[in-house]
C-alpha cells in the first residue's frame, strides 16, 4: 500500500451477458473487492465473445489504467475465444502452456478422466503470460502485461481473484461515511450542493432510493483523508436537522 | 418489425456502480428487453459521475450502433450531471426545458412540495431533446438523436424504458433453444466445435454451471431462422446421446 493512485478497469466478456441470459456477478464483486484494496475502478466494458470486441476493448483500456481485468471465455468450447483475443491484442501467438499441461493432464489422470483436445484448450494463453491459480477447477487464469484473465463462472472468478489479489500494487484506501438520509434528492440537493463546494477534498454522492411511495436518501461522503471526511460529515448533520425543524414547522 | 438487424450500446452512469455500493440492475433489464423485441446489445460500458467519461462513451457508441441507452444521472444533486454531459456531446446547451418545468411544477403544487432550484435540476435537458415519459416520479427522461437518456433508480428506469421502447425501430427477432446438458464443458467440446461448424446460419453458445462439486452446462442456439436452429439442435440432441451411451460403456 501506498499513497499512489491506482487505476483499473474491467472486460467482461460474453454474449450471454449482453442477451440477458445471464446476469453478471462478477463486476459487483470486483468493485468490492478493489475499494477494498485501494485499487480505482474507473471503467467497465462488456462486449461480445467477438475477437475484435474484445481486442478493441482490451488495448484501449491496458494503456489507460494501471490494471485490466477481464471476466469470461476461457472455457473448453469453440466460443471460449478470450484467450486468442489477448493473444491478438499483444501481438503474441496463443500457445498451449507447457505448465497448464502438466498441471491439468495430473488431475485428469488422477480422476480418469480423458484429456480432450477441447479441455486442452484451457491450457492455451498468450506466449509468455504467467498462470492465475485456479484452486476450483485447476484450469489457470492468465496475466500478459497489465492484464488479468479470469474465469466467468462467478465461484472460479472470486477464487482466482482471491489468488491475484495479494500480488497487486495498490493504493491509499479510500475511506467512505454513509449517512442515512429520509428526505429524497428533491430537498437536500441545494444544500448538499453548497457542502461539496465547501469540503473539495471529498466527493459527496447521494443515492436515492425509492421503495414505491417515497423517495429517500443515502449520502456518502468519500475521501483519502479522514478528518475531511469528518469534516463534511458534521456539515451533513447539521443539514439534516435543519431539515428536520423545517418539516416540524411546515409539517412536511 | 423488419429484418434489417437493429443494434444497441448501454452506458450506464454512477460513482457507485464502480465503487461496489451499488449493484446494478439495469443492464440486465435492458438486455432482456432489447433481446425481446429484437434488438442487438452489442456493448455496456459503466462510467463515473465524470463528464469527460460520459462525452468520450457516448460520443464512440452514438456512431457505431442504432440506438445508445444511458442509465443514472439525471437526479437533482450535483453529482448528477448527465444531462450537461450528453449535451456537450452534442455541442448543444444543457437548459431548463419549459415543457418539463410545467410538468414538474404542476405536481409539485399539487402536493404542496416547494419547487426547489434543486428539484428544477431534473428539468435540464440538452436544447431539442424530446421527453422520455417518467409516470413514477415526473421529472422525465430525454431523447436526443440517437441517445436515450433514462434514471438510475432500477423501478424508474424500467418505467422509463417501457414508455420508450414502442417508439424505436427493431429488427428481426433472434430466437433460441436451450438444452440442458448434464456433461461439463470438457465432454462436450469438440462434437459441439463441429456442430458449430456445420450450422453456420445459427451461434451455438455452451454456458457452464459448477455447483460446487461438478459442471454440467447449457448449450444454448441462437439464430434468426427457425428451421436453422432446428436442425442444429437435432445434432445437439443426437451428441448427447452419444456421449450418454459412452458414460454407460464406460461407467463414468
């Protein structure tokens, strides 16, 4: 950890994504994952299981950001195409990994299980790319350069994060205070509007949230530095009260 | 309803979809929508609350696809600047629409709520931007050449897209078949590879599940012609009981 900003974006990659048949899991878990750790997710893309998608995508977003993970496609089949994508976006022949051989082929023996051509195919990655432990399935993940491939499957996607994490760069956390607010957007944002231009070391959002009658109000209060995060948060209070004498006197 | 293929880009806009706060809903949503009524997703980004993001996102997909839907960002706070956004990528100024301040000042008066600078926020729109209908909470959405503007808030968004949809062009349906498939992915990879190859009128996409012990998938046929998709799925069924008559010969 360090005071450093670090940046990263996310491909998620698969059709089924982008026809609905299949709700993504695994964007939500990067997100906590990396506010975490300190690590900025500033962009995510998903695209198609298209090679010139997911080319695009990849190299536009790896000279941007510090990171880019990517979520699908490295799978047995015909349309599992990640890895030849990378491959192409590098520049590099995609090639069986002599060590995802050995790995994998260990397992299928000790399961008999037959080592198809197809589940040969997982062992493919960009020439040169180091493995991303699998401890679900064995069939590795991959990093080239700056970019992290992961399984789609959100169980074997967490768990490759899991073994990734710990071997990132990343950056000062930043710290969050939610306060929770029963006025909707309609009534706070002029003052909240004043507040945020009061406390720039802060980034104040505010969430509203309507459950079908009303609206209400999360307002987080975001930053690197805790005693402007405090700072802000007492202004906030402050607001609220006044808001709530205002509604004793008016009676709304 | 026509047979020209209709494609589609989502942006969906948020500080907190990034940080992992806020789990989204929407591009799923849409995706099933667009799906039904015969529209291609063809790319989601997801972007913070920053202006340059947004300009740079909608600017590259307003040229490449028929119709960009953009989610969040278009409340009354200040972290809500969708609406400047998408006019500076038109070129256009972002101003208080009179028709939508009619709207909104009528059914403020009418529950006796203050029309605030804030809650006056909802009524920018970029010049020449036509209305979305919003019936949940009035201030609308909008629509300027291709780009169509909706809230964030997963109950309004859904609303808003319901009042859209009618209005915009669609293509010819994309119909599917699933199969249920009791085999991993690793079984059932080369014979699908070359049904794929033989059935080239229809995409055949293979998505696995673990449960925690074991993989089974669905094999999934997409196309636009019945008799296509037909056809493959009679060899789809015709693998499985290969690899079925295989499992008994070979007891696993």
């Amino acid at each position: 950890m360090s005071n450093a900003i670090v940046t990263a974006a996310m491909v998620a990659i698969g059709d089924e994504l982008l026809s609905g048949r299949t709700k993504d899991k695994n964007i939500g878990h990067l997100a906590d994952m990396l506010t975490a750790v300190g690590i900025d997710l500033e962009e995510v893309r998903i695209v198609g299981d298209d090679e010139d998608a997911i080319v695009k995508a990849v190299n536009e977003l790896r000279g941007a950001y510090t990171y880019v993970f990517t979520s699908g496609g490295i799978g047995p089949t015909h349309d599992d195409i990640t890895a030849d994508a990378i491959s192409a976006a590098f520049g590099v022949p995609c090639e069986h990994d002599a060590k995802a051989l050995e790995l994998m082929g260990a397992v299928y023996r000790s399961r008999d299980i037959e080592f198809t051509e197809s589940r040969m195919r997982m062992a493919r990655m960009p020439k040169g790319a180091a493995h991303i432990v699998n401890p679900v399935s064995v069939a590795p993940g991959f990093t080239i350069g700056n970019v992290h491939v992961m399984a789609g499957v959100p169980s074997i996607f967490q768990a490759m994060l899991d073994s990734l994490l710990p071997t990132l760069r990343t950056g000062a956390k930043i710290q969050s205070v939610t306060v929770n607010c029963p006025f909707g957007e309609g009534a706070i944002g002029d003052p909240l509007a004043a507040i945020q231009d009061q406390n720039p070391e802060t980034v104040i959002g505010s969430y509203p949230q309507f459950d079908g009658t009303s609206f209400s109000t999360q307002i987080v209060i975001r930053g690197r530095d805790a005693t402007a995060i405090a700072a802000a948060e007492k202004q906030v209070g402050k607001m609220l009260e006044q808001l709530h004498s205002k509604r004793e006197k008016t009676g709304r």
